[in-house]
C-alpha cells in the first residue's frame, strides 16, 4: 500500500538509495516524491555518480519542481545547502505531509517550521511495516557496504530494534 500525499525529498534519501538500487523503495512507501531542483541537480550533476544520475533520470514518479519563495530559499541558504534549503522550502509551498531529511542540521532547521520529517532509517523502518522488504537489516548494509553511509554502532541497533529485528 502506497501513501499519496505530498512527499518532499533532499538529495541524501534518492541518491544513496539510488547508489544501491533500492530507489523504487521510495515508490512503493510513498507513490510519488517530489524534488526541488536544487535536489535534482545535485542528484544528477557529474560528481554524483553517472549511475546514480541515469538511475534517478528515468523515474517518472519522482516529480521536479521549482521553489516560489526565492527569499525562504535564501534565508535558509545562510544556514544549510541549496538542496537542504530548497527542499524545506517547497514542504513549506507544497504543505508537504512528509520531508525526506537525513542530515541532523536540516533536521535542527525543520524544527523551526513544524515540518513532519523522515529520515532514510524511518523510511526502512516503514518500509517494513508495510511489507514492502523483508528485513531492514539488509537495506542498511548495503548502504553501508555500497555507498558507504555511515550510521553509528548505536543508532544501527537502535533501528534494527524498532523494526524487530534484534
């Protein structure tokens, strides 16, 4: 079952699990997603991998658009990435029900807007519950071992935890 309300995501989320192919995860939780362009052009740039470019290039279901409030896009610019900035801001524009955050200052800045956020563990965890993997364990590693994202030895145990798999 897949969730059709309004989904913002910042680079991290599509690119890494675009690195270990697992980018249709995010289909299947959540249907659609929707990306400022900052986010698809850090996704797409030379330096994010040709592979992960062609990956996120191709899926219909992940929808770019642009920001309107230029001005909350440069306020937040004094304090995050144009990615990070821009995704923030078009959840504001968009009332997004969810944003795709996984960097703790993003996270610290949403705070200030009330903005509902989810990060790439919580997405596995949900991802779970819903039945759309079998173990989250296998996810993490592989973001672990492939795209070598980093993940503290308590907060792995921690998510391996909340989705019944210690």
């Amino acid at each position: 079952m897949t969730c059709n309300r309004i989904v913002v995501s910042n680079t991290s989320p599509v690119s890494n699990l675009a690195a270990v192919d697992w980018l249709d995860l995010l289909r299947e939780v959540f249907g659609r997603v929707i990306v400022p362009q900052a986010v698809f052009v850090e996704c797409t740039a030379a330096g994010a991998g040709q592979l992960v470019a062609d990956r996120i290039r191709v899926q219909a279901w992940i929808e770019t658009r642009d920001v309107a409030d230029r001005a909350l896009v440069t306020q937040l610019r004094r304090e995050l990435d144009a990615g990070e900035a821009e995704a923030i801001a078009l959840a504001i524009e968009l009332k997004a029900d969810r944003l795709l955050l996984h960097e703790w200052l993003g996270r610290a800045v949403t705070a200030r807007f009330s903005l509902p956020v989810i990060g790439l563990l919580g997405v596995f965890v949900l991802a779970k519950q819903r039945g759309h993997i079998p173990a989250v364990k296998l996810v993490l590693d592989d973001l672990i071992g492939v795209a070598h994202f980093w993940i503290g030895a308590d907060l792995y145990a921690h998510v391996l935890h909340t989705a019944g798999e210690a």
